[in-house]
C-alpha cells in the first residue's frame, strides 16, 4: 500500500527534476546566448554564437539558418553548422528551389519536418547521413515581420517535442531582437557616420569655390561612409564627350584626370543609361549584369557599385560612380547617401561654374578698363611726346651744328690738347645720339596709334628682319633662327611698318640680352585660330615682380623703357596681346597673338 502511494509520488518528483533540469538549461542557452550577441552589430557573428551555443546544449550537430526580407522575396544562407557540402553548393548555384522554410517564412508558423514528403531536400541537407532527419523549422521575428528561418536537425530517429519547439521559438526571438538591435546600432552609427561626413563635406564645400577641391571632398565622402574601394566622377555635355574630372585611384588605365572618354565608344552601356534617364544605377555584381561591359569591368577594377547623375539648372552635368573589387548588395539608405552626395557636388560644381565665370568676367572688365586707362595715358603723352620732340630736336640740331665746327677749328691745337678735345667732342656727340633716339621713341609713342592696315605676307616680313639684325647678332657671336609653329601663317591684314618695328625692337632686346654666345629664334605660324609671332632667346630670362611693358620701365642700363610700351600698343591697336614669360627651357619668351581674319573695327587709323 504504502509502496504503491509512494511509486507515483517518486516518477512525479522525477519528473520535476527532470523538467527543472531542462528549463534550467534552457535558461542557461537563453542566458549564454543573451550574454554573448549583447552590443554586437554584426548579425552574422550573432548568428554564429546562437547556432554554437544551440548545438553545444543539446549536443546536436547541425542547424542552418536563412535570412530574407519582403522586398527581396528570396531567403539567403546566412550561417550554418555541420550542413553537407553538396546541398551548400546547391543552394548557392540554384537557391532554395522547392523547401520548408519559405512557408515557415511567409507564415511565421513553426513546423517540423520528419521526412521527405514534408521536406523534399532531406535527407541530403545534413553532413553523413543518408536517410531523413527530422529538423525544426522556427521563424525568426519578434514584434513584427520575419526577419528569417532557424533550423536545428534532430538526433538521429528522434523528434522535437512541443516544448522544444517553443523553447526554440523563444531562442528565436532573441536571435532576432539580438538582430534588430544590432541593425539599430549599425543604424545609428551609420547616421552619425553620414552625419558627420555631411557636415564635413558641405564645409569642404563651403570653404572653397574650386571644383577640383569640392570632386576631392565628395570622393573622400563617399568612399569612407560606404567603405567603398574607389570613385570616379565623370563631367561633359553628353556620353560620347566626357572628361574625367576626379579618380581617387590615377592609376587605372583610361581613368586619369583630364583624360577625354566616349562612353559609347567605350560600351559603358550602365554610366550612358545613368546619363541618359537621368536616374541613379545600383549593381551589386557587374559581372552577372547585361549593361555592363566585362572587359571595362576588369580595366576599372569593379565588381559592384553604385552611380548617380550630376545635374544642374542646365541639365545633366556628369556622373558620380562609387565602385567595390567585390560583389556587394547595397541598402537603400547607401544608395540615398550617395544620391545626397551627388546633389551636393552638382550644387558645389554649379557655384563652381558660375564663380569661375564671374571671375573670369571681372578679369575681362579689369582688362579692358587697364587697357582704356592705357590708352588714355598713351594719347595725353603721345601728344606731349609729340610737342616735346619738335622742341628738343631743333636745339638738339643746332648744338650738333656748332659742335661740327667746333671739330674743325680744334684740329690745328697741338697734342695732347687736340686728343683730349676729341675725347670731349666724342662724349658729346654721343649724348646727342642718346638724346636724339629717345626723340625718336616719343615720336614714335606719338604715332603708335595711327595704323594702315593692308594686306601682308608675314613669313617675308619676318625673314627681312633677321637677315636686318644678323650682322648685328653674328658681330655678338649670336646666332638667329628662323623656325615655323602650327599651321603656315601666310596673309594678315596689319601696318606691316608698325608690326615689323615690334618685331625688330624685340630681337633687338633679345640681342641685347644674351651677354655671351647664344641663340635668338623666331617662330611663326597658326595656333588655335590665331597668328602667333613667337621671340625667344637662352639669355638670362625675365626678373621677377617687374611689369616690362610699363612706361620708363627698363631692365636695360641705358634704356629708356619706352620700347616694349610702344610695341604693346602697336599690337592691341591691332586686335592683339603681347605677352611676355620665362621660357621653361631658360631665357625670355616674347608671344605676339593677333587675329587671323579681318583687322579691329575701332582702330587707331587717321
């Protein structure tokens, strides 16, 4: 009697112990799980310490788990335990195909499957064995959709009981709280990520109106916030004409600043429809995408990316291309980003534009009101120039008149006396000669302004004034060459007197400047459009901080500094500019540019 009361009372205490010990582990699978994936923002890792510590408790030996969303309507393997390698390699080359977990995914219902009818693709999914195991197929949610499937294989002729399959279920909601938390973290740090490099870059933008500095800003951007390998930014007025205007890697072939690319000649079919809609691209493996060009693929190093139009108040601008080495699936918030980015950079590049040519505009005005004041200087002193000249030589001739006579009655003094008036007179008639050139330069300030345009064979004009000046530079040990740039000048309608004096007067400072043996070249030709007269020499150059064509400016002894102010204005009276630099190679470099068709409409012509 007694035994047969104590009998049930003995199994149910056993039974206690027994339940108490399985929840006790349970809570520690719970506890261990909670403790490890706790802070951690990579869900694979999650998913690799719940599968760990699942097979580790219960001393089972596979479980795989899927992830997906709704918009990909797909499930993807995202970690396993002791699954086989031919259903591994199966489910990466054709997916899923026909299985359990798509219906456990949609409905968010737990299942189980025993066999083959309830799950097709046993028994070939776990590791050694060839006959069904039964498995548990949990979903993963919690408080909202399914966010994926748990699989955990039974024993070997063993099933899970119903409080198994909720413990795992519960598992299941932690693996996937363990997963929002996470995707909130990589969130919030992603936006105080993007934050940051929005702040950042609208002050990179902000801070300065160069484009190259701003596509710099933008590039440094995109490649830190999506950890991406390189980005490329394309500019030009349509597909077949398109400049590259930023490459954060110089060494990809046909990817180099200032290279000129035809994306429809290159079949950059994907960076073309990104120009042509107007529309972001997002690729996540170019290789397996139709639009993209493999063998372009190769050359620029990408396998995945993201690119999105640069447009402006004038339209479409260019492209903004962010690449990775390897496939990569991209969010929508990344692709947002980037879109953000490329928006930022055409509003930097417009303000770019339109700094550039205001400044240009106001380089223009400054110009031609430096050129009006010019001008104006060149008339009042011309017309001094003029009075001043029939004022000076008139005396200038009668002192050279009476110093001719002088010569002659001192001829008879006896030596030394005679040499030493000779001396004397030498002197003098020197300083007449200074006297009466510089005469002659203000008589030609006077008259720089009055051109007679007619039409002239340049090459000609320019041999004459070598074979003038080559006695002179043969005398000095210098040699003068003559040498053809661009395409023939031939024919221009100029004051053929007045271009040639410019032409003579800068050999002459060439000459002059050479202080030993040296070379003097003359070059002519078309270029772009424009006759260029080109003077240069391999004497000492051009010193530093001095306008040379500022009146009574010289870098000459004796010189008068009128010379080179005369010549300029010889040249812009004809439509031209005269510039004047170091030649990279050593020596001055004197550049005459003038029109190739018809002569200015306001001359300076009598």
């Amino acid at each position: 009697m007694g035994m047969t009361s104590i009998r049930p009372e003995t199994e149910t205490l056993e039974g206690l112990r027994e339940a108490l010990a399985k929840r006790s582990r349970e809570l520690d699978v719970l506890a261990e799980v909670a403790s490890r994936v706790h802070g951690r923002e990579d869900v694979h890792q999650i998913l690799e310490i719940a599968l760990d510590e699942i097979l580790a408790r219960f001393d089972l030996t596979s479980a795989w788990i899927f992830l997906g969303d709704d918009r990909e309507k797909r499930l993807r393997l995202a970690a396993q335990r002791g699954c086989s390698r031919e259903w591994l390699d199966e489910v990466r080359d054709h997916g899923l195909q026909e299985c359990l977990c798509p219906e456990v995914f949609w409905t968010g219902h737990r299942m189980q499957a025993r066999n083959t009818l309830q799950c097709p693709r046993m028994p070939t999914i776990v590791d050694g064995l060839r006959e069904p195991v039964a498995h548990a197929c949990i979903p993963l949610r919690f408080e909202g959709p399914t966010r994926g499937v748990l699989n955990v294989a039974a024993r070997p002729g063993q099933v899970f009981s119903d409080d198994e399959l909720r413990f795992l279920e519960t598992l299941g909601h932690q693996v996937c709280l363990a997963i929002e938390r996470a995707d909130h973290l990589a969130a919030e740090r992603r936006r105080n990520q993007e934050a940051r490099a929005m702040a950042a870059i609208s002050k990179a933008i902000g801070g300065s109106l160069d484009a190259k500095d701003v596509l710099a800003a933008v590039g440094r951007t995109a490649r830190e916030v999506l950890q991406a390998d390189r980005v490329h930014v394309l500019l030009g007025a349509g597909a077949e004409r398109m400049t590259v205007a930023y490459v954060s890697d110089p060494t990809l072939p046909g990817l180099r600043v200032g290279d000129n690319l035809d994306l429809c000649a290159l079949e950059a079919a994907l960076h073309v429809s990104v120009l042509e809609s107007g529309e972001p691209a997002v690729v996540e493996d170019w290789s397996a995408d139709a639009r993209v060009n493999p063998n372009l693929m190769e050359t620029w190093a990408a396998r995945s990316g993201i690119l999105v139009p640069l447009s402006s108040r004038r339209g479409l601008q260019g492209v903004l291309a962010v690449t990775c080495e390897t496939p990569r699936r991209f969010g929508e918030e990344e692709v947002e980003l980037i879109e953000a980015l490329g928006a930022q950079a055409s509003i930097a590049l417009e303000n770019a534009r339109l700094f550039e040519e205001t400044r240009r505009a106001l380089d223009d005005l400054k110009s031609a009101q430096n050129r009006i004041i010019q001008n104006e200087k060149m008339a009042v002193l011309g017309t001094f120039a003029s009075g001043l000249a029939h004022e000076v030589r008139n005396p200038l001739n009668s002192i050279a008149l009476q110093l001719s006579i002088l010569e002659r009655r001192t001829a008879r003094l006896e030596e030394p006396l005679s040499s030493q008036v000779r001396d004397l007179v030498g002197i003098i008639r020197e300083e007449i000669r200074r006297l009466d050139g510089l005469v002659g330069d203000f008589l030609l300030l006077s008259r720089a302004n009055r051109v007679q345009y007619r039409p002239t064979e340049m090459e000609p004009l320019l041999d004459e004034v070598v074979r003038l000046l080559r006695p002179e530079a043969r005398e000095a040990g210098i040699t003068i060459r003559r040498q053809r740039i661009g395409e023939r000048l031939g024919s221009l309608v100029v004051d053929a007197e007045k271009i040639k004096q410019v032409v003579i007067n800068l050999v002459r400072n060439a000459l002059e400047a050479i202080t030993e043996s040296g070379i003097v070249t003359v070059e002519d030709g078309l270029l772009d459009g424009r006759a260029t007269i080109v003077v240069r020499d391999t004497g000492p150059g051009l010193p530093d901080g001095v306008d040379i064509f500022q009146l009574f400016v010289t870098t000459k002894a004796k010189g008068t500094g009128l010379g080179l102010s005369i010549a300029e204005q010889i040249v812009t009276e004809h439509g031209g500019e005269l510039r004047a630099e170091n030649d990279p190679a050593g020596g001055a470099r004197f550049t005459i540019s003038l029109p190739a068709g018809a002569p200015p409409v306001a001359s300076g012509r009598p």
